[in-house]
C-alpha cells in the first residue's frame, strides 16, 4: 500500500517550486534588462544592419579654376558596380540541396566573378571572395566606372538575369583637363576621391562636397525590398576654387623649363610669376612633372632606368616610392636653395636704404678680397678696375659686394634680412613651405660674423626658398612693400556664388619707394649691357638679375643658375624667378635662366596686351604685314616688296603674280623673303638648314637664301658676341617655301657671375 504524502511534503515541495520559480523569472527579468538596457543599443544596430541596407552616394568635389574660369580639375558624373553576395543564390538554386546546391551556387558566383573581371578589369579572384561573403548585401566591386564600362556591365547583367545581384549607382570620377599643368600646385585625389597631394589635399574639406544616402530594406532572407522601401537623401557638391594661376602663362612658363632642362640635362629645372602689385602667383612650375590623370606612373626615364636595376623587392618599392614623391615634390615652396647674385640686389637695397653707399659710390676690383683667413676672388680674375655702383651690379662683382655687406654691418644686414622675408614662411595657402631655421638655413643674428657677412653679401652659405626669393624681388618691384603670396583668389558655392575672397595684404614696407626705384634702375642696366643682357627682349624694358651658386654640401660641379626679373622695368607688373638645378656644361644664369626667362617677358607681354616701345635698333627687325603682290607683274611686285624692305623668290613661267607667300597681311619678320607663284603649281618645299651658331646677319641671309623667313628671340642686339643657339624648327625637317622659323639669340661671353666657372 504506497504512502500518501504528508502535509510537510506538500509545503516543501511547495516551497520548492516556488524558489525556482522566483529564481527563473528573477533571471529573465535580468536578462531581459540587460538586453533592453545594457545591450539594447548593440542588438539595435544588429537588427537595422540586417534588415536596411545604406549605401554612400559620392558628391561631386568643387571645379578648381584657372583665373580666367578655366576648369583645372573638375569631377564628371560615373558609375560604382557592386555587388549583393545574399542573393546570388537564387530562387532555382534554393530549392536544390546538398553538393548540387553547392555546386550551383558557385557556378553562379563563377558567372558573376568572370563577366564583372573581363567588363572592368578587375581581378577575378578578388571578386570570387566578395562574392563568398553570402551574408553580405553590398560588396563593391570598382568605383569611378566609366560609361563605356558601365554599358558593358548593363548588358551582361541583362544577357544572364543578375539584375537581383549586380548594381550599378552613381559615383564621381576626378579629372584634369589639361594633364600635367600646374600638376605640383593642384595635386590629385585617391581612389577614395580624397586630396592626396596640392590644393586637392591642402583645400579637401573645403572641395569634397557632402555625400549622399541610399536606405534601402531587406526582407526575411536579407534580399533587397521593391524600390518603394528606398529612400535617398542627394549628395551636395563642394566648393569651386578659383586660383590666380593663369593657364596661358603656365603654359608658357612650363614650354620654356621643359627646354631648359632637357638641354642643360639638369637635376631640376624650377620657375614662378608673380603679379607684383598683389602677391598673386600667376604661374609656379617644376621640371619634371607629372600627369595628374595618371599621377602614380613615373615619367623620369633616367629615375625608371635606376629602379629597374634592382633587384631587391623592398628596396624596388622603397625606391619607386621616393620616386613619386620626388614628381608630386612642389620645390618652388618645399625646397631651399643658394640665391648665389641674384641675392645682390637685396643687399644693395639695404645698403641704399641705410645711407651707407650710394649712386656716386665706386670700388677698384682687383680680382679678389682677403676675407679673415680667406682669399675670395671675383669671377672676374684680372678685376674690374674702378666701378661704380651700377656697374658693380651690372658686372656681378663680388668683392664690391662684400665691401658693401661690411659697410653694412651684421646688425643692419640681418634686419634687412629678416625685413625681406627670409627668417619665416611666406604664409603661401598652399602646404609643405619650407620652414627657415637660423643655424641651418640661415646664419643667426649671433653668428653672424665677418666671413658669413661677407659670403651672404652676395648670396652663399645660407638658403632660401624659390617663393621667399621672388617674393623680395617682387617687392623691390612694388615700391618697398612686401607681399604675402597666394593661389587662391576665391571659394564659390555650388550656384556660384562667391563665398570667400581672398584680399592682397602687405605684410611690410621694407624700404622706400625711393629706393626700390634706385635698385630697379641699376637692374635695368644689368639686362641692357650686364651679366643679364640674354633677358634683353625688344621693346621691353626688363630689369633683372643673374645668380650662379655653388650648392652648399654637394662639392665641386654641382651649382644652380637662376635670374629673376621684373618687367617692364618702367612700371613693374611681373616678376619671374628662373632656376635649373645641377645644369650639365654651361652653369651660369646668365647663360642658362636668363634666355628662359626673356621668353617669358615677350610672350606675357604679348599676352597682357602690354605695347612694345623699339628703339632704332630694334625698329628695324619689328615684324611687319606682308603687302598684296597678286595680279601684279613679277616687277612690280618686286617693287612693292622692295618699298618694304622685303626680298622675293619667284617659282613659275607666268608673268603675274596668281599667289603669295606669306598672303597679303599676315605678320611676318622685316627684310624677310615672299614667295611668288606665277603658275597654279603646288607649293614647293625646302629642307630647313641649321641655322645655330650664326651671327644674326649670318642667320637671316642663309634663312632667306633658302627662301625662309628669320623670326629672332631672345638677345640679338646688346652686344658683338651674339650667336644663334637655337631654332623651333630641326634642321633637316621638310617645310614650304616661306615659312618662319623662329630662332634664338643669346651671348656666350660676358654673362658669367660664377666665382666657381
């Protein structure tokens, strides 16, 4: 017989029961807060990620201007393809198991994989592990997709039914229209259009703009919901920048260094403009360069030659590294370098504004100075004899200009010093510049004894950069008052409109106009008949100065030739400083810079609209218009040519003149040679000789035996050592009768201002 429980057992068992009751709704009610307290957030973020799907749209970044509204670098509408691994597994593979779903499923990711690679470029097996990532919604495959690429992608998701796997959205894809111009002030964006390098990084959050959302939902098996669960929220696109860069003179100032640098075989070839009455950079280039679309390639075949010799693999990339930041490397504002003579002027001005020399000062030369222990000699080793001030400038005399820095005395040179900008930045808006620090670029107020006055009278054993030595030049050109550099002259909205605009500011007056004037007379005389006369360019009065320095730790050879100039010397509106790094051969600014930057001044001036005032000389080589020889007969032709100074060759039988060349009005050089067809004969050609190393009389006479037509450049009138140096038309090319060929003049005695050549 079984025994009934007691009334005791009941209640425990009771009790029992109860504790575990309390003890399990007691733990649910805990983590039931903790997971709405404590974890609440967390599980959230879980549950929106797997049922909403929220995709960027990228906005388009701001236009970067040239000053006349040119676009430098602007974004294009493109397309990004991605992909949606959740359902790659289709509704056919679902209702299959085991190995032949398996099997399935990556026949469709092999599809997918295959056709996206071919379409755009982009590794197969890179896109096979995307595609692995089954529960992923989004996986992208390649941004900046171009329309081409996109049609292409378009067709193959509409030939296999991948609509539900493959997208394509709207992206943004940076260019530069016109490749590697400015490349080193502009700099480029990455793959994530983010600024990399230039005003693309320096102004980045400025130009990237605000980017858009794609929301979309996902149902049950975290596939994409109908279109009606989207919402989209619009990217807003940045801020434009307008630069004071000019495209034309950029233009002009790159041609020119590009020939430069090839020609001398330099390390480096670097330049700027500057528009002298506001600070305002007009044109800043460095040789080599690079292509902005395509800013990742090396360009120096010498550079590429040297790393295709290695053979370690980390070594190899260490080197292909530093190589593009050597290219992408801004040295007008990043490096610093030995101004060498063009410094002289920044001496002469304190000296002027101090009283300590003045116009009726002289100095005898005799070849050289003793210096405390040292023996400086002058580039000139027999001496210059007696000179006066001017002279001294014009002859780049460097005893006489030691002798001016100790009349000055340390304490005054370095307050000019300090006056002219060389102690701190410009403050340029653009990053990298070049941080001076006493004891390493410069000599401290303190150390500051009388060989280092002596060797920074005339421009050595200190550094500076290429911004801070325009910058004083162009403040000689501006009345006494130092500027602050810049390139960026406004911001625009995205309607627009100007929201930021940047005002000139003179950051000191660091001598009078008085003097200024008395400096930019004295620079004059150098280019009309000094080391500078290769700047000479007619009509135009230039004042400039030539510079030829021994780098500081690079031993014997190695030197930097610079010139900078102002123009026209009469009323300044540019100032242009020319350098090439380590040249091979010739050394000497006046031999190397000057040239480039003649080119420079006539092709500004030109551009400027700035009218030419010839002298006698130069009137007789102007460039006149052709007058109009058809109808005519042979002999009157030949005396209406004639009347102008202008010579013919005629081709034909006829006795009239049917065509011309040049034709009636076009602007041709004086004393040059028409071309009269007397027939309805095709032109005839000639093979261009060579027309360097020829006197300017030799030069014209042979171009017009053969009946071309002689254009001068650079120097041809400030001396008797003047010789053709080069032609922008090869000797041996096939051309038509009467064609111009432009060719270069320049002295090769009496330029040097190098201690050292």
């Amino acid at each position: 017989m079984a025994l009934k429980p007691s009334k005791m057992m009941y209640k425990r068992a009771l009790g029992v029961l109860s504790v575990l009751i309390i003890l399990g709704f007691g733990t649910g009610m805990v983590r039931l807060a903790k997971l709405q307290l404590v974890d609440g957030e967390m599980y959230r973020a879980k549950a929106e990620s797997q049922q909403l799907g929220d995709s960027s749209i990228q906005a388009l970044r701001g236009t970067i201007y040239d000053r006349n509204m040119r676009p430098l670098a602007q974004s294009a509408t493109a397309w990004k393809v991605f992909i949606d691994p959740s359902n790659i597994k289709n509704e056919k593979i679902s209702k299959l198991s085991g190995e032949e779903a398996d099997a399935a499923l990556q026949t469709r990711r092999e599809l997918v994989a295959d056709g996206l690679s071919k379409r755009l470029n982009v590794d197969k097996e890179e896109i096979l592990k995307k595609a692995a990532k089954s529960e992923s919604g989004y996986q992208k495959i390649k941004s900046e997709v171009t329309l081409e690429e996109k049609q292409q992608v378009s067709a193959f998701v509409a030939e296999n039914k991948l609509y539900d796997c493959i997208g394509i959205e709207p992206d943004t894809k940076r260019y530069y229209p016109f490749k590697s111009l400015a490349s080193t002030i502009i700099g480029f964006t990455g793959t994530d259009d983010a600024g990399v390098e230039g005003l693309e990084h320096e102004y980045d959050s400025d130009l990237m703009g605000i980017p858009g959302r794609v929301i979309s939902a996902k149902n049950g098996a975290m596939g994409s919901m109908p279109i009606e669960y989207t919402a989209s929220y619009e990217a807003k696109q940045g801020s434009s920048l307008v630069l004071t860069i000019d495209e034309a003179i950029q233009s002009m100032l790159e041609r020119e260094l590009s020939k430069v640098y090839t020609s001398s075989q330099a390390y480096a070839a670097y330049g700027l403009v500057m528009d002298v009455k506001t600070g305002a950079i007009l044109a800043m280039s460095n040789q080599p360069d690079y292509d902005l679309n395509d800013p990742y390639t090396i360009l120096d075949e010498d550079v590429l030659k040297k790393i295709d010799e290695i053979t370690d693999p980390a070594e190899k990339n260490q080197a292909v590294s530093n190589a593009r930041q050597a290219q992408w490397r801004n040295r007008t504002i990043s490096d610093t370098y030995e101004p060498g003579s063009v410094f002289k002027v920044i001496t002469l001005a304190a000296a002027l504004e101090e009283g300590t020399v003045n116009e009726k000062t002289t100095y005898t030369c005799g070849g050289g100075i003793q210096v405390a222990d040292n023996y400086i000699r002058c580039h000139n080793h027999r001496g210059h004899g007696t000179q006066t001030l001017q002279k001294g400038l014009m002859n780049s005399c460097n005893p006489f200009f030691i002798t001016i820095g100790q009349r000055l005395g340390s304490e005054k040179f370095f307050r000019y010093f300090e006056s002219f900008g060389f102690t701190e930045p410009t403050g340029i808006d653009l990053s990298g510049e070049a941080v001076p620090r006493a004891g390493a670029t410069y000599h401290s107020r303190e150390n500051l004894g009388i060989s280092q006055l002596s060797s920074c009278s005339f421009g050595q054993t200190f550094q500076v950069s290429p911004i801070q030595m325009i910058t004083a030049i162009a403040a000689i050109a501006n009345g006494g008052k130092l500027m602050r550099p810049y390139v960026v002259a406004k911001k625009l909205d995205s309607e627009g409109n100007v929201i930021d605009e940047t005002q000139p500011l003179v950051r000191r007056q660091v001598v009078s106009e008085k003097t200024a004037r008395q400096v930019l007379d004295m620079m004059e005389a150098v280019v009309s008949d000094g080391t500078g006369r290769n700047a000479n360019v007619a009509g135009y009065h230039v004042a400039g100065k030539t510079g030829t320095s021994q780098k500081i730790g690079a031993g014997n050879g190695k030197y930097i030739a610079s010139f900078a100039c102002v123009a026209p010397g009469d009323d300044p509106q540019i100032a242009i400083l020319i350098a090439v790094d380590e040249p091979v051969g010739q050394i000497n600014g006046g031999q190397l810079a000057a040239p480039v930057a003649a080119a420079l001044v006539e092709g500004i001036m030109n551009y400027m609209s700035i009218e030419p005032e010839y002298s006698d000389k130069e009137n007789k080589m102007v460039e006149v218009s052709t007058p109009s020889l058809i109808s005519k007969t042979v002999s009157e032709a030949r005396e209406a040519a004639k009347q102008k100074e202008f010579s013919v060759r005629v081709i034909g039988t006829g006795d009239r003149v049917v065509k011309q060349v040049p034709a009636y009005g076009q602007v041709m050089p004086s004393k040059g040679v028409i071309i009269l067809y007397t027939d309805d004969r095709a032109e005839e050609t000639v093979e261009v000789p060579d027309l360097t190393g020829m006197r300017l009389s030799v030069a014209q006479k042979t171009a017009n035996s053969y009946g071309l037509n002689l254009k001068i450049a650079g120097n041809a009138f400030t001396g008797s050592d003047i010789l053709s140096y080069n032609q922008d038309i090869a000797k041996e090319s096939v051309v038509k009768y009467g064609t111009v060929i432009t060719v270069s003049f320049k002295s090769f005695s009496g330029v040097s201002d190098s201690i050292y050549g």
